[in-house]
C-alpha cells in the first residue's frame, strides 16, 4: 500500500462514518499564537472545538501539514521528523469515546490490516490535584474492542516503573496522556481547551535493531519508554474540559481531536521499521545518495536530518503565505533548518554548489497532487534555498576553522565555549546557535549559553542605538543624489497604489546614490500595462514640478489626513509628514523623516529597472533616475 492510497483509505474510512472532508490548512497559524507554526490538525479548529458552528458540520476529517519545532533534535532516529502529515478526525460535540476508539481501531486492524496483537494502549491515570479521574471509561472500551479480536486486555499502572506486566492498556500521567496546544495541565493558559487522551501505540517486536537508548539494561521496556521498539501511531483526545482561572471545568461540549501520522503509520504498514524508508522519504534519500558518493546505512542519521530538514524547509518557504530565512521568530526556524542540512551535507561530502534545492524539487514533485501548492511555489523556494546556500557557504568553511580552534583551545582548559565566542560565531559566520551547540556536543563541549544570550542583548541594544543615528528611510547616505530617490520612492508608493489598488503597502526600502529598491504588498506579477502605468505616474508628477513640504504633528491627526506610513510611533507622538504636490491635492502624504527634495522637477526621468517577487505576498522594484 502506497502513503498515498493509505492516506485516501483513511479519508474514505472517516467519510463514510458520516465525516466530511476539509482541506489542510497552510502550516503558517493565523489568529493563534499558541506555536510558530501549525503542529497538530486541531489547532484550525479550536474556535469549533469551544463551540462555535463549523460550516461542514459536526464529523470533520482531513490530512494536516504539521510542523514540531520542538522535534529538530529527535530527528535522526527511526521515527522522529518535524514536517509530517497527520491524519485527523473530530467530533464537534457529536460522538465520544465508544465511537472512536471503536473506528481508529477497526480502521487500522481491518482497513489497514494490522495485527490486533501488535496494538498496545495507553490511558490517563487520573490527578487528584486538578479532580480528574482516571479513565477507566475508555479501559472498558478497549477490553470490549479487544475481546472482539479474541485478545485478552489486562489495565495495568505503572508501567514506567513495572514494565509491561502482561498488561495491554497502560495508566499514565499527564505527561503521557493528556493534551492541549501548550501541554499538561499546568502550562494550559486560561481559556485553553484540552483534556485526557488514549494513545494508540505499534510493536515493532523485541529485537528491533536500532535500539540507540536501549533501556533495557536499566529498567524494563514499556510502550512509552523511548528504546524504539513500541512507536506511537495515533492519539485519541478527548477534548472535554477548559482551563479557568481556579482549574478546570467542563466545555458545553464533548470533543473528539484524533491524531495520527501518517509517516509513522505507513511505516508499519509498510513493514518497515523506520520512517525514511517508505515511499514519504525514499526518494530524497536516494537522491543525497547520488550527491554524496555514500549509502545511507553507512550515515543514517545525517542523511535522515539532511532529508527531514529541507523537506520540513521547503514546505514552509513554499506555503501560499511562505517563510523565507531569516534571523528571527519563523524565518530563523527556517534558516536553522537549512543550515543545519548544509552542514550535515558537507559532512557528508557533498560538492555541488547550490545542492538543496534538488532536495526540494522532490519533495514537490513527491507530493504535487496532495500539496499542489509547493509545486506552484517551487521557484520561489529554489531561488531562497540558493541565495541561503551561497550565503551560508562563503562563511561556513571559514566558521568551521574558527570552531575548531576554539576547540582546540578549550580541550586543554574549561571544556567550555564562551558566550562571546559563541556570539562571534553566529554574527561573523552565521552559525545559529542550535548549531554551535551541536558540534560543541560532537566534542564533548559545552557552551555558555547565558552569556550567549547577554552578548546578544547587548549587540541588539548597540545597534538599536547605532540606528537611531543612522539616516531615516532605508537611505544609504544624505548626498543630493540619495535624496532625489528617497523623493522618487514616496512617488512610487503613490503611483503604485493608484494603479493597483490600496492594498499596497511599503514593506521596506534600500536607496543609495544610484538607485532605489522598494518592496511593497500586492500577490501578483505586474503586467507591462501596470508597469507602465506607474512610470507615467512618477513622471507626470516630476514634470509638474510638484512642492514637497513637511509638516509635524500628532500620529493621530497624520493618520487621520491618510498620511501612510510604517505606523511605529506611539499613539499621541509626533511624527513628520512629507506631503508631496499641492494642498488638497497631494499626491503622496507619508509619515516620514526625511531628507526630501524640494521640488520634484529636479528628479530627471523614473523608469522601472526590474520588478520581481521578493517573498510571498511581497513584491520588489528597482528603478533609477536618469
Ligand atoms: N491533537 C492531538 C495530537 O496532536 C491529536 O490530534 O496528538
């Protein structure tokens, strides 16, 4: 069975339970702070799961795109990965427990075909602190179901401590099983929903390989114990209670929020007993394969980062509202993601220049028919993939060096990496922290990463400071000729939203002595005709020779003249404005701090150079004066 047929049996299983079938929802949250990205196929429905009606209904099911920050270390084991698909269905205040774990189990052991004998489960042992009761509602459910298959069921507790014990449902705490967007009980903000779960978990059997933390020396193997030999493949929430003030109390509704992944279910299905050997990972695999010169089971684990990073990468970057790499909050998850799959690549030996971007070329065409979308955005997604890789590279030799004799150094001293040599690492060679930490282990090194964190605050701090003296506006120095295009950009700005529309907005601005670069909102391509237009626009306003004057006042009065502008200042706070043409009749109105012109007449001829997607949503122009 492919990834494919076994996501649609699934669809299909939930659909003809009386589930209707809603799309994935794009990994980049909207409304929902809770995570950088969308990590589980409930988090789009919280809204529904507290209550309000969903147009589809009260039975959804579908295939979410997730991402788990949290899991980029674990990967390089047989069953982590960040980017996964998870299989999902809900109960909006419709059916309950003896529903679903009735329909998850017929699903894998009569759809799928799963040996009964192979599934173990878990259940929430009950906490006295919070007065929620054990579940022994859902261990009645399960010895029902599993009597049906002709297997005993014996509820045992403790099983971190005892082990099996014969037993086939297992008591755990909230660490195990209970779940809400931001964890166990105690992390759950006022308002959160979440509740009790029941896990479903596979024997891979007792002499699977690849055991790396093998505990069985230490205590014994049970179904949680991370040794790799039981995995878990799917997750029942019984999403019931709401976090208050005081603890918790009961939603209006009973919820169901069932999870599985698709990786790991296919895997088994597959009868492997690793993820990056089915039909989701193979391809890229034998494609590092072919760029390296190596065999996968000679560096399983890099070839596993390596592939789970850029795939995890280029799903983000290729979203219809796609991240690109950069130094903070999303991006930054994006470029550790990348950088850290170039590193592990030129440990692998990989030479060709600009090398990841055929990683994601598979990966779009592996899934074109399920997310058509990063086929769609593919060249986006190459062309960031390069320009990360070119920066990246010119320092990561260098980098790697200056690592290396920090090493050297500090082997014979405190075993220790300092916060400052840390920081240099990252600000001269652009090694993310994560990274340095990474290789500091391969040594057997630490790193401080207290001080790390001071010497970046007091980095932000300095160049926040360096800012405030620095020119206004994204301009390079104050000469004549800057100026004339610093003028020309707030012409641009009012001539683009005249011909395409007042959802443009600046994004940002680069002007130096030769050219102007400006980055504005607005989704599509320009047309030669939309071009065109704009250019006539400037012009016209140069030839009238139009005033610029300024005037300061409150931020509340400029916005409320429609003066535009990036609105950073504090509500009440005085602001500039440069309004450019006569009064009544301006042209462009933005809160600004100058430098400007006079008079436009001097700026000569504006003609656009190039005009270019700079990230989603966000497009560029290049224009000069001549
Ligand atoms: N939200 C639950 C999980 O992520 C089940 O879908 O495990």
């Amino acid at each position: 069975m492919t990834s494919k047929e076994l996501r649609q049996k699934y669809l299909d299983f939930f659909a003809s339970q009386g589930h209707a079938i809603i799309p994935s929802a794009s990994l980049i949250p909207e409304n929902d702070s809770s995570t950088l990205f969308i990590s589980s196929g409930m988090q789009p429905l919280v809204p529904y799961l507290l209550g309000e009606k969903h147009p589809a209904g009260v039975r959804l099911a579908n295939s979410q795109k997730s991402f788990r920050t949290e899991d980029i270390e674990e990967v390089g084991d047989n069953r982590h990965n960040t980017f996964f698909e998870m299989l999902g269905n809900w109960s909006l205040g419709d059916y309950f427990k003896k529903e679903q774990l009735a329909w998850v189990f017929e699903f894998l052991t009569k759809v799928l075909g799963l040996d009964p004998a192979r599934l173990y489960v878990t259940v929430f042992r009950g906490n006295d602190t919070i007065g929620i009761p054990a579940d022994k509602e859902a261990v009645e459910i399960w010895q029902k179901i599993y009597a049906q298959a002709g297997l005993e069921a014996k509820d045992v507790n403790f099983p971190e401590k005892h082990g099996l014990q014969g037993g086939r449902i297992f008591y755990y705490d909230e660490k195990k099983n209970w779940w809400s967007r931001s964890g166990v009980p105690a992390k759950m903000p006022e308002g959160e929903p979440g509740g009790p779960d029941s896990e479903i978990f596979y024997d891979l059997g007792a002499d699977l390989k690849r055991h790396e933390k093998s505990i069985f020396k230490d205590q014994p193997c049970h179904v949680n114990c991370d040794c790799g030999r039981f995995i878990e493949i799917g997750n029942s929430v019984f999403m019931e209670y709401i976090r208050t003030d005081s603890g918790f109390r009961k939603l209006s509704q009973q919820n169901v929020d069932f999870g599985g992944g698709l990786e790991r279910i296919t895997m088994v299905v597959q009868g492997k007993d690793n993820i990056f050997e089915t039909d989701l990972f193979i391809n890229a695999i034998r494609k590092i394969e072919q760029l390296s010169g190596k065999n996968y089971r000679g560096s399983m684990s890099a070839f596993e980062i390596i592939t789970d990073h850029l795939k995890a990468a280029s799903f983000i970057m290729g979203d219809d509202q796609g991240i690109a790499p950069s130094n903070t909050g999303q991006g930054y998850i994006v470029r550790r993601l990348v950088r850290r799959a170039i590193r592990h690549g030129r440990q692998l030996g990989i030479e060709q220049e600009s090398w990841t971007k055929e990683i994601a070329k598979i990966v779009a065409h592996d899934y074109q028919e399920t997310y058509p979308e990063l086929k769609r955005n593919i060249d986006r997604v190459i062309d960031q993939l390069a320009e990360e890789e070119t920066k990246f590279n010119k320092t990561l030799d260098t980098g790697l060096r200056v690592f290396e004799k920090i090493v050297d150094r500090q082997l014979t001293t405190d075993n220790r990496i300092s916060g400052l040599e840390a920081f240099n690492l990252y600000q001269t060679y652009g090694f993310p922290i994560e990274m340095t930490v990474e290789l500091a282990k391969e040594k057997n090194l630490t790193v401080d990463l207290a001080e790390y964190e001071a010497e970046l605050k007091k980095h932000q701090n300095l160049s926040r400071t360096a800012s405030a003296g620095m020119f206004k506006g994204g301009l390079a120095d104050a000469s004549e000729a800057t100026v004339k295009y610093h003028t020309a950009a707030h012409l641009l700005l009012a001539a683009l939203r005249k011909t395409l529309g007042d959802h443009v907005i600046q994004k940002g601005s680069n002007i130096t002595s030769e050219r102007l670069r400006f980055d504005f909102a607005h989704h599509d391509k320009l047309t030669e005709q939309e071009k065109k237009q704009t250019e006539e626009l400037v012009n016209q306003a140069i030839k009238q020779d139009l005033p610029v004057t300024c005037e300061e006042m409150d931020l509340n009065e400029a916005k409320s003249r429609g003066a535009h502008g990036v609105f950073e200042a504090k509500y009440g706070e005085r602001v500039k404005v440069y309004a450019i043409g006569r009064e009544k009749l301006h042209f462009s109105q933005e809160i600004c701090g100058g430098p400007h012109v006079k008079n436009t007449g001097i700026l000569g001829h504006f003609k656009i150079q190039k005009e270019e997607s700079s990230s989603a949503g966000v497009r560029r122009i290049k224009a000069i004066l001549e």
